[in-house]
C-alpha cells in the first residue's frame, strides 16, 4: 500500500506532524493486533488521520474546529471539483454583493492602506490593524476622526455583516479578506451534511493561511508600533503580503487537497465533547487510548477562537478588560465563552490527569501520552507539571508506565526571538502506560 502524506490543514501550536512516526510505533507496541483506538484532544486532527490508515479510530476534542478538522480527514467527503467551484462562485458573489454596499467605503480604504505601504508610508495601515475592528467602533472604541473612522461610520450605517467581517475585518484579516471568510462559511452550511465539515475544514485551512499575525495564529492581534509610537516597518510590510491573499483562492486549493486526501483506509469519526465525560460514557471495545492535553500555561481556545467562531457559525459575546477605569473589547476579542482547560491551571492540572487515567483504566486500554518535559532553569514557557509528576500520577492507575523519547524535536516557540533561547531538543516524550 502506498502510504499517503498526512495533511496538515491549520497552523498547530505544538503539532505532532513530525512525530507521527514514533507516537504510531508506541501505539503498536502496546497494541500490536491494531484494534480500535481513541485520540483524545485531537486537536488538527494528523495523529487520528495516521491512526486511521491502520486501525479505527475515535477523535474526540471538546473544540467544535478541531471537530470538523479531524471529522474531514477521518470520514472522507464525496466533494468533486465541481462542488468546490460552486461554493467559490457563490462566495464571491456574495462579497461582491457586499463591497457595492456600504462596506464598499472600507474596502476602498483598505486599498489605500495597501498602495500607502508600497509608497512607504505606514501609518494608514497600523491605525486599522490597530482599531480597525467594526465592533470596536460600534462601542466607541475606534478612531474619532480621519479617513478610517469616517469609513468604519459609513460602515455601521448600512447592513450589519457577518461576525468575521464586524468582529476581525482589519484587525486579524484585511476587510475584503473577512467578508470572503463571511461568504464561505455560509455557503459551508448549505452543503450536503455530508460534505459540510469537509468544506468548513478548506475554510479553516483559508483562514489559518491568509491570518496576518506572528505565526498564523490567533492568540492576539500584531503590535504594529514599538516603543515609541512609530509604526514598524518589516512587521507592516509582511501584514501587507498576508493581506494580499485572496481567501477564496485559498479555499479552493485547501478543499482540493481534502479531496486528494480521500477516505482513510479504516473507519473514523470525530466528537466533540470533554474528555472526561466521553471516557465515562464510552461503551465500546477499546484497544489503545492516545492522548494529547495540552501543557502549559497558554490555553489552547486563545490560539483558535476566531476558527471556533467560524465552525460555530454564531454571534458569539467578546470577552472585556478594565482599562483606565473603563471596560473595554480585549485586545485579542476573544470569545467570552472560551474554553478553559484544566490542564493548563496549576490548581487544577493533578486533578485532571488523574481523572485521564481513571477514564482510560475503566476502559482497560493502555494509555499512549504525549508530554514535554522542562527544567526548573529553562526559560522556555513553563510546564504545569513536570514529567515526573505525571509519571506518579499515572502509576496510581496503571501495571505499567515508561517514559520514552518520541525523538530530536523543538516546537514552535511562537516565532519570539526569546522565547528561543535554550530549545530542548527532548522537547516531547511519550508516557507509555499498561492497564
């Protein structure tokens, strides 16, 4: 059998892409007959992918993106070029519909913004990554006067857009960018149900390459001035690049690869839900369980919120902070429903890999856990437990349990010049565990 590349289909903090390799060795180690497997936190949805080429397998996440992701590897999709180009020629309709409108004003702007960072002059395009959002101007946080403030007005006056549009149109994406995202989406949910997550997973992978932050995540919008005021030059100038992409491009060339993809030799499926509560609820026969919790201090939602809100397709509320004595959107406007692992709060994170381990022992699997481990001395981004400590908790519940390295790997450090200062090269180990 030829074996198929995996596909990675969004930017992953902490993927396990290069690890693939090792992490399905120590599955078959332990499982050796290949029977079915779960991937918890299954996150962009590669290791389930790999799994799936050799055994049937379950990717549970409690993140509805991470659902549609795995769900498109894992179930396959009947989606022919045809389809695809459907979806594109409606969305582009759409956000022509809506640049003749009153977002025609922004749109404008935004030219201007683009051609001014061609001739030099920065300042246009730093005000609006800056306070560009609709959202924000529509609570009085924006510009009080200029071209961009008078644009955001005109704006506000006209139909209200989509929540890609009015939440992170100039602060994540270009305008024009935001309304495409806007139009696929929709045309994502008017597919059949049985090509919709394969479309939403193109928009995803579209929205993750066209983003212009640091890393092509979410966490929170680029500081477009240093110190003093001044717009930065080379940081501008690579948001002006991203911001050149045309998204339903974009989707289309993601949505051809899913279709390249095709099914996975064995059967998969994706859920979404806690952790714990599919471990307590899980009835079937379980050979291996692989698991993938998140181990620091960031929580995973803050990199991807803006693709939860587009797997969602809600309005969500935005998240505040007291400023000055005032309320104000939070830089990053995340999601005030975010969700909050455990494993990333230290008060909370013991209590949540003993009930990982309790799930899996009612199963009786063995457990294949991904982890990195730190020094008290390192300056990496701290742990919440270090590898021993999990390793204790881990033979309270296991006949077995043995740490290995999963090989010479340093994850991605957010693109931070110091956060790169002492890289461990043991950066991930896997916690073999036997019932």
């Amino acid at each position: 059998m030829t074996e198929r590349r995996p596909l990675r289909p969004i930017h992953y903090l902490g993927s396990k892409l290069r690890l693939l390799d090792a992490i399905g060795a120590a599955i078959d180690l332990v499982d050796p007959d290949r029977g079915p497997a779960i991937d918890l936190f299954s996150g962009s949805g590669v290791v389930a992918a790999r799994l799936a080429e050799e055994r049937s397998v379950v990717a549970v996440d409690i993140q509805e993106y991470a659902r549609v992701l795995s769900s498109a590897l894992l179930a396959g999709n009947q989606l022919t070029e045809a389809d695809v180009t459907e979806v594109a020629d409606n969305a582009r309709a759409s956000e022509q519909a809506q640049a003749s409108g009153s977002l025609g004003c922004l749109l404008e702007h935004e030219a201007g913004c683009q051609a001014a960072v061609t001739s030099g002059d920065l300042e246009p395009l730093a005000a609006v990554v800056e306070a560009g959002a609709l959202i924000g101007f529509e609570r009085g946080e924006g510009p009080g006067a200029g071209a961009l403030a008078d644009a955001l007005r005109e704006a506000s006056l006209g139909s209200t857009p989509g929540v890609i549009t009015r939440y992170y149109g100039g602060v994540y994406f270009s305008y024009r960018q935001a309304l495409q995202l806007d139009g696929l989406a929709e045309q994502a949910r008017a597919v059949d149900p049985g090509d919709r997550d394969a479309v939403l997973a193109a928009v995803l992978g579209a929205a993750s390459e066209a983003v212009s932050t640091v890393g092509s995540h979410f966490a929170q919008p680029v500081r477009p001035r240093d110190g003093a005021g001044q717009p930065k030059g080379p940081l501008l100038r690579s948001v002006a690049r991203k911001r050149e992409i045309d998204v339903i491009d974009a989707f289309e060339r993601w949505a051809g690869r899913l279709i390249d993809a095709g099914t996975p030799p064995n059967a998969g499926t994706a859920v979404r839900g806690d952790y714990r509560e599919f471990l307590a609820s899980h009835s079937k026969d379980v050979s291996v369980v692989y698991a993938d919790p998140p181990y620091t201090r960031d929580h995973y939602s803050r990199f991807y919120h803006v693709l939860e809100t587009l797997a969602l397709g809600d309005t969500p509320g935005l998240s505040t902070t007291n400023l000055d004595g005032g309320t104000r959107l939070s830089r990053g406007l995340y999601r005030a429903e975010r969700h909050q692992s455990p494993f990333c709060i230290r008060s909370q994170a013991p209590d949540a890999f003993r009930e990982l381990f309790k799930g899996v022992r009612r199963l009786r699997a063995p457990l294949v856990l991904s982890y990195s481990p730190y020094t008290q001395n390192s300056s990496d981004r701290p742990r919440v437990l270090t590898v021993g400590q999990v390793v204790d908790l881990a033979r309270r519940c296991f006949r077995a349990v043995e740490v290995t390295s999963a090989g010479r790997l340093a994850h991605s450090k957010f693109n931070v010049a110091h956060r790169n200062t002492d890289i461990s090269y043991d950066a991930e180990v896997l916690v073999v565990c036997r019932p």
